[in-house]
DNA sequence: CGTCACTTTGATGCTGATCAAAAATGGTGG
DNA sequence: CCACCATTTTTGATCAGCATCAAAGTGACG
C-alpha cells in the first residue's frame, strides 16, 4: 500500500499502540483499495483471508438462509468487520458488500495472527476491538427481539440523529429499502411506518428527516444505553 | 477456592495453556461457588466485576426493556458468560440467573484484564473464547431474522438431539415456558408449533421428544453450518 | 389430596408480510 | 434541458403468523 496513507491508518486505535517496526510489517502485506459501490466484498462461507477495516464510506454485512437475506449491519468509519473469523481462522459467517464508494484496509488473516502473539499491545486492541463488535451484536439482538418494528425505526432515527450531532433530524445514509433490510421489515412496512411516526412529529422529505417534537418521539421510542448508546 | 478443584479447572481450555504460577494467582482471588436454581446472579447494568464461568448446570443468559424480557442465551458447562463486558471493563449487556443447580467459578474482572497483559498465552485464551462467543451470537441473530418460529424451533431440536449424540430425539434441558422465550415465541405458541411438528414425525411427551422422521424433520429445517453448527 | 405452576386448547385480534399497482425519483442519452 | 426508462417508494387490499386473553387440563410437590 502507498506510503502516503500510512499516517493515518496508523492513527487509527487498532494500530495506535502498535511497535512501530511491527506497524510497518502489517503494513507491507496490507492493501488500502477503493472500491464502486455494491460490489460484493466477501461471501458467507468463505475462509477468512483478511480482515477489512472501513477507513471511508459504509458496509452492509448481510446473511442469507434459505432463499431469504438479512442486513445485521452497517458499518462506517473507522471500524474493523469479520474480525472473529480471522483471529479463529474460521469461515466467515456473514457476506458484505459496499454501501457507496469506500476504502478499505485489508490485512492478511495470517499476518494479524501472527502479530497478535508478537506484539502485546496490539492484542490489547484487538481484544478491545473484538469486545466492542460483541456488544454490538448483542444490542442488536436485544433490539430485535425485544422491540416492534416501530419501536426499532423510532430508536433507529434518534440514535442516527445523534451520531450526525444533530437533535432535530437525520439524513438517511442509505436507501429506504436497504434500512428496512437491517430494521427487520419490509419496505412497504417501512413506508407506512414512517407515515406512523407523523403523529409523532417526523416528517419525511426523501433522505431528510425532521423531528418537530423530539420528546413525544423519544417517548415512543424509550431509548436505553443498554441497547441505543454508540460507545462499548 | 478449595485446592480439590484446581485440577478440574486447570483443564479448562481458557486456563490449560498459561503459566502455572499465573493460574495459581488468578484462581486465589476466584470462588467456585454453588447455587439453587433461578437464582438471580447478574443484572444489566452492573458493573463487571466477575468473569463467570459455568462449570456444572446451566445459566439463562436475558435481556430486558421496557416490561418485556428475553432469553438471549442459554449457557452449560463449560463456557464462559460476560466475557466482553469484564474485558472492557463496562456494564453487563445480559441479565443471568441460574437454570438449574449449578457450580459457577467467579475469577475478578480486574484479575482477568491483568493477567492478559502478563501472560500472552492466557491472552490469546481469551481472544479464542471471545471470538467464540461473538460468532454464536451472530450465529442467533441470523437464526432469529432470517427464520420462522417453527423453522427456530425445528432447528433447535435438531441441533439439541445432535448436542446429546442421539439422533432419534433429545431430553429438553429447561421448561417449555423458558424454552419459547429462548425461541422468540410465546408458551401458547410453542405448544401450537409442537403441535404442527407431529406432522413431521415429532412426538412429545413431557420433556421428551422423540423423531420417528428426522429426514422430514431436517427438510423442514434446512440446517446450515454458518447457523446451525455447534464448534466456533 | 389440594394447591400452584406449567401446559394445552380455543377464540379473537394485532402486527407485519405479501401481492398488486400507482406514484415518485433518479439516472441516461438524445 | 427534456423525455424516457429503471428503480425506489408509496398506497391499497388481503392474508399469514403470532400474540393475547381466557379457561381447562396436567403434573409436581408439600
């Protein structure tokens, strides 16, 4: 990979803590490479070859069975995915594709094994990485089982407005039909939940979403840190 | 914790490969401990203080919001519970409480995060459960979009018959009212889906389930590695 | 042998899926 | 810039799956 971007993978907290010589090493065997939107990066079966982090643009990790297909996840800047296939050496369990217009870091499965047990500091944050994905996929689980799909989207759109620093809306990072994917529910269901929440003061303008009374909104959605808050 | 033990832990997968006098300072800071069915061990929202381990009985892994509540795992001998949170040093995700009578081991969260970063075999230990642990919650979230209950349910005893190396049946380890909360069903429901599968060779009687039809049985369910499988 | 919790069965209703089609949107080439 | 096409989104009608409510049946245990 070009010696140009190197500054800023190593800033990332994956490889902040790193030796620097060991750094270096990851590095020579990784790619940084961009790639179109919807292009299929890896596919539910595969052995684990690499480990990708999304440095720009989005994910969409997705799972089939059976004829059917499932998003369990978004992923954005800067966060690492299928990482507990690589450190197993196992099949990875979930396909990805991109979202938009990405860049992705790919490390070499064998590399990062082999690093872990040369440099502690770096298992140190893979440990702390790995940990983190766990929770997600815990929260994410409670939220499906525990939750309406209403009561999803409500969640979704405030956690959303609050990861774009905003309170009174969001921009949707993906198309109507893809969210409904990841929400657990049909795009039909989408639409006329949406129409639901104008009760509830949203309004829908494409992408754009208003919130005019965040508070009834809120009370609808009855967010809690042990499912909604961003941080592990 | 009584010396008489030791042995029986040392084996353990997460302790079996790191330093002797390591294991012999975590496990004198740790309880063996026993407890009576449906005792409450955990809360979500407390602090990690302990990394549990189950040694013998079982464990309801549960998440709660709103009034509603849900099991999220069950977890029997020998594995690990709240890996995650110890590790980041954060608030349980899960609620736990005790299955059936159990022997739990109780190592201190501060313990754990230290001895990683002294011993790099007990590290690399706990990335291999922890890798664990996040694939079979993948594992359930796929399980829980992509099926429906009677698919979940038809799954479950196919992969609990395999669990108990038969393969004309199993013995259901927990109340059929606990079971559908694991399942994502109601009680009434669970009943009506043992129902449906009679029509697929299913017979039940109590807590006995007999297959007079596991090749129906396996059509209906369409098991698949990246759900289904057992190993990591 | 009575009590209590679990389980089953039945009736009914809600949530969300499916099917169908219209409307809106966005990208493309003339 | 506009017309055209493909795709996405919305709307409407209907249906299936599952939950809820109610009540009866079953079994374990003091």
């Amino acid at each position: 990979m070009r010696t140009a971007d190197l500054p800023e993978v190593r800033q990332l907290s994956l490889f902040s803590d790193m030796d620097e010589a060991n750094f270096a090493e990851l590095m020579q065997g990784s790619f940084l490479q961009r790639f179109p939107p919807q292009v299929d990066l890896i596919h539910e079966g595969d052995p684990a070859d690499f480990l990708y982090i999304v440095i720009e643009g989005g994910v969409e990790l997705f799972g089939t069975w059976n004829g059917r297909e499932t998003t369990l996840e978004f992923v954005y800047p800067v966060a690492t995915f299928i990482l507990a296939a690589v450190l197993r050496d196992a099949e990875y369990l979930m396909s990805a594709r991109t979202l938009e217009k990405s860049r992705l870091l790919m490390v070499p499965a064998e590399l990062i094994r082999s690093m872990m047990d040369r440099d502690p500091a770096f298992a140190r944050s893979i440990v702390h990485e790995l940990s983190c994905r766990y929770r997600a996929v815990v929260k994410s689980l409670k939220d499906n089982k525990l939750r309406s799909s209403i009561e999803r989207l409500a969640n979704f759109l405030l956690r959303e407005s609050r990861h774009q620093d905003r309170h009174d809306g969001l921009l949707l990072q993906v198309d109507k039909k893809t969210l409904a994917q990841r929400l657990g529910m049909t795009p039909e269901n989408l639409s006329r939940a949406f129409g639901t929440l104008q009760e509830y003061g949203v309004t829908v303008d494409g992408r754009d979403i208003t919130f005019s009374d965040i508070k009834a909104l809120t009370i609808l959605a009855k967010p809690v840190a042990h499912i909604d808050d961003p941080d592990c």
